[in-house]
C-alpha cells in the first residue's frame, strides 16, 4: 500500500518510475496438474516476498519451503477441465534491485481465530 501512495503521489514527478525501477520484481507461479501433468504458468509483480519464519532456524530454510511449493486440492485444470490436485510452485522471475523481505511471524489458527 505504502508503493501504490507513493506511485500516486510521484505521477508527474520525473522520478514517477523510481519504485518499479528499485522494488519491483515478477514471480511466475507454476500449477501442475497431477492428472494431465501440464503446467499452466502465472506471472505477478511484486514489491515483497513474504517468508513463513515459523519452523525455520535460517533465512534459508524459510527461502527453500517458500519455493517448495503446496499441494492445492480440487482445482479446476485449464487443460484437462477437472478438478484436479495440482502441486504450485513460485519462482522469482525478475528479481529487483532492493528485494524485500516480509517475516511472517504470526500463525493464525482458522479454526479458534487466534494467532
């Protein structure tokens, strides 16, 4: 939110690209489909990554279970057109220059609603 401001309030200033130049990175989430095993590919920005710090000694480890990936249940397969498991990995596509770096630290439990 802080970078949409501060885009918003430079629009006409000659530095109105200063975020994207030194914040701005692209991921590339990757879904693949365990009954077609295609892949389909979607690309975002980002300003951040936000690491789970929970169970983790290193700033390492937190970066290799951000890339390990998840298992998504019942999602619906742009190729084979069922719902589907799927295994989703994000990659960093385009790193920036300055990469932030969120530390998750609160765990909210869904099913009491306390972290």
């Amino acid at each position: 939110m802080f970078f949409d401001r501060l885009e918003a309030g430079i629009k006409e200033h000659p530095l109105k690209r200063l975020v994207d130049n030194f914040y701005h990175g692209k991921s590339s989430n990757l879904f693949k489909c365990h009954n077609c095993n295609q892949t389909k590919k979607v690309e975002e920005t980002f300003y951040s990554i936000t690491l789970e710090v929970k169970n983790s000694k290193t700033l390492s480890e937190s970066f290799n279970r951000f890339i390990l990936g998840e298992m998504i249940s019942d999602y619906m397969c742009d190729f084979c057109k069922q719902r589907v498991d799927v295994s989703k990995k994000t990659r960093i596509s385009k790193s920036p220059h300055n990469l932030i770096i969120h530390l998750q630290r609160i765990d909210m439990n869904f099913e009491t609603f306390v972290n």
